[in-house]
C-alpha cells in the first residue's frame, strides 16, 4: 500500500475486495487496526486509520 492512499472507494462490494487485492490485502483481517468499512446506499468506502 502506498503512504498516500487513505482509502478506497467503488460502486460494489466484488470491486472493492479487487481493489484492496491489489493494496496487498487478502483477507480483512489483514486490514489495518481502525480501517472502517461503510456502506453508502450501493457505494462501499474503506478508510484505513
């Protein structure tokens, strides 16, 4: 994960476990200790600590 990236953001839940692959993150339990994850209508926004 680079320094600047503070979150992710996408339309459906597939693509945002795509995109935190390719953060480096398998499993949400290699997520950051305070990475919350909210559901916005049909949107999802991670956001690491």
């Amino acid at each position: 994960m680079t320094n600047k990236c503070r979150g992710v953001i996408a339309p459906t839940f597939p693509l945002i476990v795509e995109a935190l692959h390719r953060q480096g993150f398998f499993l949400f339990r290699d997520l950051p200790l305070g990475t919350t994850i909210r559901f916005r209508g049909e949107m999802v926004v991670v956001r690491f600590p």
